[in-house]
C-alpha cells in the first residue's frame, strides 16, 4: 500500500500559497502543508500597500489554499535533503516526500546609520519597512498621528507606500538614490511625469539623493534612551524632519536555507525548467528561485512557477516545464498607472530606436524601444487604453510587423 | 403578406426587410425595386398558433397556407409575449423545409457497409433496427447500445427517448447534444442555487434592471428577437456590459465592451469580484443572511488582483474598475452567460464565478436581479429535465438518488433497480463508438454530430465504426449519410409537443399539417420498435398522452411539470415551471423567498483561474473561438437547405485582425488553412477590427473542408463534461500553403435535389463520399 505522499512548503507567500491550491485543485494525491514564520495564514502581499489605507481589511486579503493544511508562525530553519525531513523553530522536526521551497525575498536594509536600535533589537522606532502585515499594521497604527514621513527607496513598493502614506493624510518625502524613480523599469521622462502626479498627490521626491543616517527626535543621533525617529539626514547635508520613516529600497531572495542544506544557490536557488533543484524531490519558485539566471520578485511569474509546478507534482503534467516569463511591471493604485516592459533606456545601446508621444495636458508618457522589427521595451504611463495590444505584442516576442504605433495609440488600426 | 425572392446574395437583406416591415408602402417600394412579386395573404383556413422550430427563444408564430409559392405561411402572433410577433429570418424561412424536395420522405437502408442508401418501406426499416438493436444487446450487453439525443427534441420526445433506452433496451448509455451546449450553467446553476432553469426570470424583466453584464454571447444574430429587450434596458436608463472576445453587433449595442482573450471569463470574473470588495461594494447583509460559503470565494478573489487579471485576460485594469463600479454601484443587476463561456473545460468554475459575482453584490433572488443562462438550442431546457441525459431521469432527477429511482419506476410500471445507473457522457459516448467496450449500435435522433461535435473528424471516424447507426431525421443530415438506417419524421409543423424555452416556459407546438405520406413521428417510431423489442405498452403515439405521463414522472422533481397542461399552456400563454399542481399559477420568478438549496442559502463556488485545455505555443501560436451567424444555425442540417438563408450565409469563414493578416500576408477573401493537432478547415479569411489580433474565429455551421469542429478540443469539464468548444490553439496559413485545399463556397449549400428521393440519395451519397 503507497501512502499519500507529504507535500512540505516552506513560505506562505503568493508562489506557496497558489502552489498549494493548484495542485489539490490539479488532483494531486498528497498531502500538502503550508509552513509560514508570519502569525498568519498566506495572503497576496501584493495588497499591502492599500491594507494601509483601508481599502483592504487585513482579514479579506486572504489567499486560497485548497485543502492544504496551513502552518502560520511555524518557521522552518533547516532542512535536510537526505534525511527528507524539517527542522522548526519550536525544536520539532517534521518529514517531507516533496519539499517545495517558496520562502520569498527580504526587504534590504540600506547602509544607513540610525536605522537600527542601539541594542540591536530591530529597528529604531519610527522606522518601518513594508513587507509583511505585521509591518503594514505597525506603520498604519503609527501614520495616524504622524505629520511627515519620509520613504527611503523610490522603486515601485517606495511610490506605492508613499502614495498609501500620503492618502492618509501624512506628507510625505521620497528620498531615492537613483537617477529618477523607479529607474528598473522607467525612463527619466516617465519618471518626470510619475513625480508630477506624485506631487500634486503632495508627494515630494528627492531622486539622486542618498540617505545617510537617521536621527531621532531632537536632533542629534540618539544615544543611550532612544526616542522615535525624529529625522532624516542626507548625504548633501540636508535634513528632513519626519517622524515617520519607511524602508523600500528593494528586497533580496531568501537563499538561507537553501544554503544551509548545501543547495547551489546564486543569487537565488537555482532551479532547472522543472523548478527542480539539484537535490531530489526539492523545489524552489517565486521570489527566492534563480531561473536561467533570473530572479524576477514579482508576483506575475512566482505565480505562472507555481502553476508549472502545480502540474509537474500533482501528476496532471509530469513533464510540465517553465521556460520563463516576460513580466511586466505595473503601477495601478489610485490615479497613478503605469505598465512597463523589458528594458526602456534607449541611451544604452545605439542601436535601439524610439517611439514616443508625450501628452503633458493629460500627464501621459508612452514609449516604444524598438531594435528593428523587435520590441524591446515600452512603458505606458497614466493611459493604459492599449495595454492589451502591447502586453501581446511583447509576450509573444515577435516581429511587429508593420508600424506599432497602434501599440501605444487607440484608434489608430495598424 | 409573403413575398417572392429574386436570386443573388446582396438582395436578401432587402428581401428581409420587404418582410419585416409593416409599412404597406415601403413593403411595395422595396418590392418593386428589387423585382419581386408581392401576394397579399390569402384568407388564412384556420391558422395555426405555434413556435418557430429554432432557438431557446420559441418566438410565437403563426402558420398559414400553403401559399402558391411556399408550402407554408409564417404569419404574426403579436399576442404572444416573448416575441410579440418578432422573428428572424430563420424562423420566417422555416416552412422552407417543409417542402418535399428538401426533406427526406422515407427510410432508407444501407445493405451493405459503404454501400448505397436505398429507400425502404418502413416495416422493413424498424424490423432491421429492432433486429440490430437486439443482436448487440445480446452479443455485448445492453451497455453496447447507445442512445444520442438532441436539444431540439420536444419534451415527450426526449422523455420517451429517456424511457426507451432505460426500459426497452436497459442501457445506461444515453445522452444528447445538449451536453454540449449548456451542461456548464446547468452544473453551475445546481451548485449555487440548488435547480437550474436557465433564466430565474422571465425576459421581460431585462428591460427593467439597473445593469447587465452579458458574457459571451451575441443575441444580435443567435436569437435577434431577444435584442429588443436589451435595447429597451438602456432606453430606460441601465447599463449593458458584453464581454467577448469578438466586438459583436452585441457588443457594439453596449455602455461597455471587455475583450478578454477566449478562456479568460473566469479571471475576468473573480478580478471583478475582487474589485466589489476592495471597493466597498459587497451586499454584507444580502451576503450574511441568503448565502453561503462567501469566506472561499473572497479568498479566491483576493488571488486575483486586477493587474493579474489584465496579464491573464488582457482587459486592462481601468475598464475592470469602471466595470465594477457599473455592476456593484447599480441597484440592480443581471448577469447572462451563453456559450462562451460555458463552451470550456472550466465551464461550471467559470459560471459560478459570475453567479459568485451576482451573490456578492445582493443581485439574486432579488426582483429584476439574477443570473441565467441564454440557452442555445430550441427545447435545451426541457430537453435537460426529463431524462435524456446520461445522469437524470424525469423532473431534473438524479438516477443516482434511490427516491427518484423508485419514483419514476413507478410511473414506468418497472422495479427500481432494473433502471440503469449513471452511463457515459456526449463526448466520452462518442469517442466509445465502435470500440471493444464502447456502445456498438447507436440510436441517433435530432442530432448531427458528425459536424457540431468537438474534434469532428475523430467522431465520424467513430460513427463509422458502429456495428449499426440508426439516424432519426428530417433531412438527410452529414450524420444520417453515415447512417446504416434513416428513418424520416416529423418536423414542427407537423406534430404536437411541448418544449421549454429559456425561460423555463413551457409552451406548445401544435401541428398545423399533415406530414407527408412516409414521414413518421419519433413517438410512433418509438413505440414500434418498443414492441418488437418486447415491450408492447407505455410508449404512446399522441404526444398529449406522453405529456400527461411526463407529468407524473416529474410531479415532485425539480422540474415539476404536474400542474402543467395543453390547456393551461394554451391558455396561459406557456406555464413557468416548477408548476406542481393545476391550481397552481407556475413559477415565474425563482428564489424570491429562498433559493433551493437544502438550507435555502444559494452557495458561493470556491474557484481560481486555470489555463485553458490548449493554450497557444509556437508551433499554434493563435486563439481560436468558434461561434454563429445570424442566418444559419447549428450544423446546418436545417439552414443549409433554405436558399436565402444560403444566400446570405453561403460558407465557412476565417474571421482574423488586420494585423494578423498583414503578418501572413492574406488579403479579405482569401483561403487560409486554420491547422490545430486534431486537424485542419480551409476557408476564405475574412479581416475585421473587431476581432483580437491574436484570435481567430470560425463559425461552425458547414461540414467538409471548412468544417470548424476538425479544429476543436474535446478537453472536457470536470463537472459538466463539457468540451472546450471556446477555446483551442492553432497556426492559420495563408493562401499559399493552402493551395490544393481551396473549396467553393457553393458547395456548402446543400442543393435541393430535382429528381426523386432514390436518385437524391445516390448523388448525395457520393458527394459525401467525395467530401470525406
């Protein structure tokens, strides 16, 4: 008699959780366990950025898991690929047939002095990064009686927080080391009109600016009885006081116990077109998986890893295979919008060409960056009517064919 | 006032016209200029009230004549309320068929496997099919004879059909066409609401709600008198949504049209969902005190954020919002699926996504709120209801559930446990044709699947492997020509019989003429082979007798007809079911009160997206849909073998964007090969804006060369076993490579043979012969 095989995940984020209710839903046998560190059960941490302005109740954004058996604030810290077992926080240990590594990415802490508590024990009051519900309930208990804020990272999670920040009435600075915002997925020119909207949202935005130390309230670095953050100091000198400060300045993939179990691990574990890695019978997907080199940290592909693994454990597909994505990057909360795709900086490679309309009455950007016949990159910002076409003509990496302005205009046929 | 067509295609929209109108001047003036001959009716001898033989709609209509120059006369029935006189060109043209150079007049037999069909007299017929029957029953067990139903069928018939397979032969193996057409919303209706009827309301109400969301269907052109009532909605101020993958004459009627990629309606719907509750517009209190099962289905949603559902669907996320805020901000609403989405191999998930939307927004089992389903074929509601299906017996039962196993054994003077269980389902039935374990002899009526089923080419393959195939007809359909016997009968005009139209109204068809000398009625047919196969009583002949017995089979069922009568339907104009008793005034709205589940709360389905059975890849690298034209309809049996209908709708097509004819370099009108892995259609590319760049459509009325169902999937729903009609992967070609493939459209039409019926038969033969 075949016992039901045990289906072990480590991480209940959006490529654990989905895995999970794909492959009871794709008629897989076994029985799936969902290990998470965080108190609660999975849910689509994509949404944190409006939990904080209440649009979402923290309850509502709960993700499906099929029959899968949750296990929140169960965090994993070692397992053993011979021995096909689990090694939990609470000293138990617990074996596994399959062992489907999902543990996620970490947000980065930047080189900047202050950050932390003196005793090391986290960080300073006031200072909060966004990447757990945890996070998303300190920081929207403490905006309620901030004035200013002060996001550190100008990336997409650094606009989306700020925008959150600013909706709820806290003025709020983005203080961003890059040459413009959000500069892995846009343009100066884009990023020009991003700051504009951010602006009149009441968003101000430092970008080529480098935080340098936080202080805290009176002036002068905190020693001894720390207080709350009080400011934030740049590296030109300039001091902006707040009393809120948040952290985005990227996320890194959580490889440590991988490593720990002696996986090869790159800058993310490394996994074959079958999510497989080397060892046997252990996976890895979402945002701690290296796939041909790529780590992507979005939601999009962490989902399409998880459905091809789905198929591949649960027998409806054995030979299921991921051959990888071509993401977009999206912005859609409130009144700001972008989509972007693949690389938009034509200054890079001379031989790339353009397409550009700039409607500045009507605070939209769009770009084409062609090689050739080749789409390479685009961006649509602040009107997305043509998102469709363009989203196709670059999932299917074609030649255009004809003239693409229809894929950044409507109405105009070819 | 029928009016004489002149030839050639541009003239039939005049035609058409010069018909519909009632305007004595334009009438003459449209007449004169095209050259026609207008005739005043004459007195009409007792004209007949009755209901047009095509769609779920059962448009009331009148019939007259004959006339000098049609075996019939459509006339008005303006008193009847789904129509009110309305009708299309496809019912106005239905007296066509009556005629006996279109219609076969007699049976024919097959002597030898790939001989000719000869004519036959009919004792010799029914004693070669009872004699079959019996002989594959006795070789191979009961299970090895089939029984193929249809949609179109009346309810006594596919009630005696039900009887017939259970009682007479004692197969398990019946089903019918109707699996393939709305199996899906039938599922999903019974998971949320405990019954299915296809609308919870009359069509009437449409007009009066505050917003509908119309999911993949086109009454433009399948059921264009239904269109008034959607025109009349925005007229009085609603909203209309259509969401196809096609801009439509539907969707082009609409306040918003969302052109999700096909198999995208079920992300579609859950990112709506999810954007009712991030956006305040869920009905707590409808949600708390009338549903079930809600925590599920928000967690679903909640996986479905709108930018994952703009990448998997490729309606952007700025129409979703303004779509929700329509649905979830309208005091009431409705959403209708048809065939689109349903057609999938996530049909039932892909519906309850939608009733879960309705569920979530307090818009069910209210006044002018619900779901419903717009049912395709003409009798697809009761031909669902009263046993024809592979599951069920009379009354919507399940032949799994012993009390309706031992109910409906009584009504058949039969013990319980000789009723067969649960057989195989259309697909599965007729992918089993011919096999070591399958059904060996198959009893076809009302049915062609040889062109309406999915992977087209593989069914026939099947067909033709029977020991024995028995096609019941009117017209010598692609299905019949594979036949081993054809047995002739009756057509609408010609019988009495009830159907259920999508409203779950039941309403009557009365026979206004004698059929001609040779033709027969399914019932009659049934009860004589009943008795040469030993069962000499309880298949009766006049349909009034079978109704009255459906009657108690379903008395107590979900489908309870008891109280229902050809006198109340009559009287009534048609009797909303569930009616259990004759004092009662039959049910026009469901769910009012409560929903029929056993704690009378309607149930939220706890579902995510999933791909398609086949998506595009590189070697198929584009969609393709499959759908209807305005003037044929189904396989065409009945269509084809009109002339203006012919005229206006001549052959297959290639529907495709203009970019993506740039790309293959085909201009309008060319022959493209559309390929996918179960086969290949050819037929002239037809380039239009309102199609997705990367979608192709076909319509699937024609057999042969541009038979779309040779490209179709029969990936099957879990549930309602349902094929994926909707959706399939495949590479289209242009003119070059499909040189040696090119057909003339003409030969799609299905010429009206000159000669007798013996001849008729041996060229048709051989055009079958040449075409396969």
């Amino acid at each position: 008699m075949t016992r039901e095989p045990r289906i072990a995940v480590v991480g209940g984020g959006m490529a654990g959780a989905r895995f999970a209710e794909r492959y009871g839903a794709l008629g897989g046998h076994g029985s799936v366990t969902v290990y998470g560190a965080e108190p609660r059960a999975p849910y689509n941490r994509v949404l944190l950025a409006d939990v904080l302005t209440g649009r979402y109740d923290a309850e509502s954004i709960a993700l499906p898991l099929g029959g899968a058996e949750p296990r929140p604030g169960c965090e994993v810290l070692a397992f053993d690929p011979e021995a096909r077992t689990l090694g939990l926080a609470d000293g138990t240990v617990e074996p596994w047939d399959e062992l489907v590594l999902a543990t996620g990415s970490n947000p980065v802490l930047p080189p900047v002095r202050g950050l932390r508590r003196p005793d090391g024990q986290g960080l300073a009051e006031g200072v909060h990064t966004l990447r757990t519900l945890e996070d998303c309930g300190r920081l929207a208990e403490e905006a309620v009686g901030a004035k200013r804020a002060v996001v550190i990272g100008g990336g997409v999670l650094g606009v989306s927080a700020a925008r959150a920040l600013a909706a709820l009435g806290v003025r709020t600075e983005i203080v961003h080391q890059g040459p413009h915002l959000v500069e892995r997925q846009l343009d100066h020119e884009a990023a020009a009109v991003l700051r504009e909207r951010l602006l009149a949202l009441g968003v101000e935005c430092y970008p080529g600016n480098r935080a340098r130390a936080v202080h805290g309230g009176m002036g002068g670095p905190p020693a001894g009885g720390w207080g709350r953050v009080g400011a934030v100091e740049l590296a030109n000198g300039y001091r902006l006081d707040c009393d809120l400060v948040v952290l985005a300045c990227g996320t890194r993939p959580r490889t440590a116990l991988a490593y720990g179990a002696g996986l090869p691990v790159g800058t993310g574990v490394l996994v074959d077109d079958g999510l497989a890695t080397p060892a046997p019978h252990v996976s890895a997907i979402g945002d701690c998986a290296e796939h041909r080199g790529i780590v992507h940290g979005l939601a999009g592909p962490a989902w399409e890893q998880a459905d091809v693994l789905a198929r591949r454990l649960s027998g409806a597909d054995p030979d299921a295979r991921y051959t990888g994505s071509r993401p977009r990057a999206r912005l859609s909360t409130g009144d700001l919008e972008y989509a972007a795709f693949g690389a938009v900086d034509e200054t890079l490679d001379p031989g790339l060409d353009v397409l550009r309309i700039t409607d500045a009455t009507r605070g939209s950007y769009k770009k084409l960056v062609l090689r050739g016949d080749r789409l390479v990159g685009a961006i649509l910002l602040g009107d997305l009517a043509t998102v469709d076409a363009l989203a196709g003509a670059w999932e299917s990496d074609g030649p255009l064919g004809g003239h693409p302005l229809h894929l950044i205009t409507r109405g105009v046929l070819r | 006032m029928s009016v004489r067509a002149p030839c050639g295609p541009g003239a039939v929209r005049e035609v058409y016209r010069a018909r519909n109108t009632r305007d004595p001047d334009v009438k003459q003036r449209t007449a004169r200029f095209l050259g026609m001959t207008l005739t005043s009716p004459p007195a009409p001898t007792a004209p007949t009230d009755t209901h047009c033989p095509y769609c779920s709609l059962q448009c009331g209509m009148r019939l007259g004549g004959p006339t000098a120059d049609a075996p019939a006369e459509v006339l008005e029935r303006p008193d009847f309320p789904v129509n009110r006189g309305a009708l299309c060109g496809k019912g106005r043209s239905a007296p066509a068929l009556l005629a006996r150079d279109v219609r076969l007049t007699g049976p024919l037999l097959r002597d030898r496997p790939g001989g000719p069909l000869r004519a036959a007299g009919w004792p010799e017929a029914l004693d070669r099919v009872a004699a079959g029957l019996a002989r594959v029953r006795a070789e191979h067990g009961p299970d090895a004879v089939g029984v193929f139903g249809g949609g179109g069928l009346t309810n006594e018939k596919a009630y005696l059909l039900g009887k017939f397979a259970r009682v007479v032969l004692g197969t398990a193996n019946i089903d019918y066409n109707g699996r393939f057409c709305m199996s899906s919303a039938a599922a999903a209706h019974r998971r949320a609401f405990g019954l299915d009827r296809g609308l919870p309301f009359p069509l009437a109400d449409i007009p009066h709600t505050g917003c509908l969301i119309l999911v993949g269907g086109n009454p433009a052109e399948t059921m264009p008198p239904a269109l008034r009532y959607f025109r009349e909605l925005r007229e009085n101020g609603g909203t209309l949504i259509v969401v196809d993958p096609r801009r439509t004459r539907t969707a082009e009627l609409a306040d918003l049209h969302l052109q999700p990629r096909p198999g995208g309606d079920l992300a579609l719907a859950l990112g709506l969902l999810h954007l009712v509750i991030a956006d305040g517009l869920l009905d707590k209190d409808f949600v708390a005190a009338r549903t079930s099962g809600f925590e599920a289905a928000r967690e679903s949603a909640m996986a479905h954020w709108p930018d994952r559902v703009e990448r998997i669907t490729g309606v952007p996320a700025h129409q979703l919002r303004e779509a929700a805020r329509l649905f979830g901000g309208a005091e009431t609403g409705m959403v209708l699926t048809a065939r689109g989405p349903e057609q999938q191999s996530k049909g039932t998930d892909t519906v309850g996504a939608w009733i879960n939307l309705c569920l979530a927004t307090g818009k069910a089992g209210r006044p002018y709120s619900g779901y419903g389903c717009l049912t395709g074929q003409g009798n697809g509601q009761g031909g669902r209801e009263h046993g024809q299906k592979a599951d069920q017996l009379p009354g919507y039962r399940s032949i799994e559930d012993p009390a309706a196993r031992a109910h409906v054994a009584v009504v058949w003077g039969v013990s319980a446990e000789s009723i067969p269980g649960p057989g195989r389902s259309a697909y599965e039935l007729l992918d089993s044709l011919g096999r070591p374990d399958g059904v060996r002899a198959l009893l076809l009526a009302g049915s062609n699947p040889a062109v309406s089923a999915p992977n087209a080419g593989h069914v026939t393959e099947r067909l033709r492997a029977l020991d024995l195939l028995v096609v019941a007809d009117l017209v010598l359909s692609e299905t019949a020509r594979l036949a081993d016997v054809v047995l002739p009968v009756t057509q609408w005009a010609e019988e009495d019989g009830t159907t259920t139209n999508l409203e779950g109204r039941v309403i009557l068809r009365r026979r206004a003429f004698d059929p001609p000398e040779g033709v027969r009625s399914e019932l009659w047919v049934l009860r004589e082979l009943a008795a040469r196969l030993g069962v000499a009583s309880g298949f009766p002949v006049e349909a009034e007798e079978a109704f009255d017995e459906l009657r108690r089979a379903s008395a107590g069922g979900d489908a309870d007809y008891a109280g229902i009568s050809y006198r109340r339907i009559a009287a009534e104009d048609g009797v909303f079911w569930p009616c259990p008793a004759e004092d009662h005034p039959g049910t026009r709205r469901l769910f009012l009160d409560r929903f029929a589940t056993p704690d009378g709360r309607a149930r939220f389905a706890p579902v995510t997206h999933r791909p398609a059975g086949e998506e595009p890849d590189e070697a198929y690298p584009l969609y393709l849909t499959t759908g209807r034209v305005l003037a044929q309809y189904q396989s065409g049996a009945q269509t084809r073998r009109v002339a203006e209908l012919n005229a206006a709708a001549p052959g297959p097509f290639v529907e495709l964007h203009p970019r993506l004819a740039e790309r293959l370099g085909v201009a309008d009108g060319e022959q493209v090969a559309v390929t996918s892995r179960r086969g290949r259609a050819v037929a002239a590319a037809r380039i239009t804006d309102s199609i997705r760049a990367d979608t192709v459509f076909m319509p699937f009325h024609w057999p042969g060369a541009g038979r779309a169902n040779s490209l179709t999937n029969p990936a099957l729903d879990p549930v309602s076993r349902m094929p994926e009609f909707k959706v399939c992967a495949v590479r289209v070609e242009g003119a070059a490579y499909a040189v040696g493939a090119r057909t003339e459209g003409a030969a799609y039409a299905v010429g009206a043979p000159a000669e007798g019926a013996a001849q008729a038969v041996g060229a048709r033969t051989d055009r079958e012969e040449v075409a396969g």
